[in-house]
C-alpha cells in the first residue's frame, strides 16, 4: 500500500507541473509549485480513499482529473479564464469514463443539470459568473453525477458556498469588492465530494 502512496505523490506531483505548463499556455507564468503540491497531495488522498475498489482506474483517473480540475483552477485565477479547449473536452471525456462504468446516464445528466442551473444564473444575473462558469458546470456536474445523486447535490452547494467565503476573506483583507473567479470552488467542490463518496 505504501508503495502505492509514494508512487501517487511522485505521479500528481508531475500531473500538477503539467497543469502549471498547461494553464502557462493560456496565462503566462504560473506561480511555481502550488499546482504541484495540490496534485501531489490530491492524488495520492484519491488513491489512499478509493485503494480496493477500482485498482485499475485508480491512479490514472485520479492524475488525469486531478491534472484538469489544476489546469483550470490555475488559469481561471490568473486571468479569469476558462478555456473551452479544456472545459468541453473534459465532458466528453467523463461521460466516456461513465460509459466504460456503466454510468453514461448519470453522467450527461449530472452535466446538463448543473449546466442547466448556471445558464439560468448567467443569463438572469449577468455578471455573477461568466460563460466558461457554465460550460466547466457540464464536466463537473458529470463527474459528480458518476458519484451518485447526494455527491452532486453536495457539489452543487459548496462550490457558491466557497466562492462566497473567499470573498468575504478578500472583502476583509484587501477591503475590496472586485468579483471573484468561480472556477476554482467549483473544481475543488466536486474533488471534495468525490472524495467523500469515497469515504463513505
């Protein structure tokens, strides 16, 4: 098992400088490091939950999200961008993972459904998230409906719920009222409620 471990650290450690390199293609320079250890710590936590139930998927779906959720997290605090290159892809690539699981349905609709409820968001109160917002809404809400109904319910109501804290550290702070990206809370949202279905 521990070798197991080392190997994720090792593993998320690279996933995320290939997140750092990634988000550097849309941004400019990423700050040094943080991606790193946010993937390394990540994906070995993954690992570590999820040991004895999907031994093949594992390690290589857990780099492979991980990698994404950094790229956007990354890109979308430096420049408040969410590429369509990475948000529409990571769909597709989900509802193929539930389509191997057997769990197609739940994904497409986990996607559409939260999709659903930002579109009406950005459209009735322009300005409180941006489009990329809504399209990223599709791969996370996928990811989260593979995990079962209660994960992405759980998804769906922390990400605002992290926005809203980290703006309110920010007014306190910095005292200014500038909007926050959304990208990031929504990302680190559905990683919390993945992890914790697998937990339970």
């Amino acid at each position: 098992m521990w070798w197991l471990i080392v190997t994720s650290v090792v593993a998320g450690a690279g996933a995320g400088r290939c997140a750092r390199l990634t988000a550097a293609r849309f941004v400019g320079p990423v700050w040094p490091g943080w991606c790193e250890v946010v993937c390394a710590v990540g994906v070995a936590a993954t690992v570590w939950a999820d040991a004895g139930r999907n031994p093949v998927w594992m390690l290589p779906g857990a780099l492979a999200f991980w990698w994404w959720c950094a790229s956007l997290a990354a890109t979308d605090l430096c420049a408040r961008r969410l590429p369509n290159v990475l948000t529409l892809p990571g769909f597709l690539v989900i509802v193929a993972v539930g389509v191997a699981t057997g769990a197609a349905f739940a994904a497409v609709i986990g996607g559409l459904l939260l999709a659903a409820a930002y579109l009406a968001l950005y459209l009735g109160a322009p300005g409180a998230i941006g489009a990329g917002d809504v399209k990223l809404a599709l791969g996370v809400g996928a990811a989260a409906g593979l995990a079962g109904g209660e994960a992405w319910v759980f998804a769906a109501a922390l990400a605002p719920a992290l926005t809203a804290v980290a703006g309110c550290v920010v007014l306190a702070v910095r005292r200014s009222s500038s909007p926050l990206p959304h990208g990031p809370a929504m990302c680190a949202a559905t990683l919390a409620a993945l992890f914790a279905g697998h937990l339970t």
